[in-house]
C-alpha cells in the first residue's frame, strides 16, 4: 500500500491583495506550495461576481 505523506504548512496570514489572494505561510513541502501557488492564482482568473472563468 502507498501512502502520501506531506510536511506541515503553517498559514500566518491569508488577505487580498491586489485584486488576488495572497496567503503568507512558513513550512511545507513542495505539494504545499503547489497547492498555495493554485490558491494564490484562482482568484485573479475568475468574476468576483459570478464565478465564472474570465
């Protein structure tokens, strides 16, 4: 059996900024910063009205 193992990510901080979220973190592994860079990344490619991919 395989298992996923990841390190721990600790969010300090999480805001918009610039018309985009940015999230401030210390820790984690390559996955997590994966995952924030998509986070970080959505908000500026979707209508903050509708949702809909611009």
């Amino acid at each position: 059996m395989n298992t996923l193992t990841h390190d721990v990510i600790t969010i300090d901080e999480a805001k918009e900024k610039h018309d985009g979220l940015r999230i401030y973190h210390h820790e984690g592994d390559d996955y997590a910063q994966g995952v924030i860079n998509l986070a970080e990344a959505l908000p500026r490619n979707l209508c903050v009205i509708c949702g809909k991919a611009l």
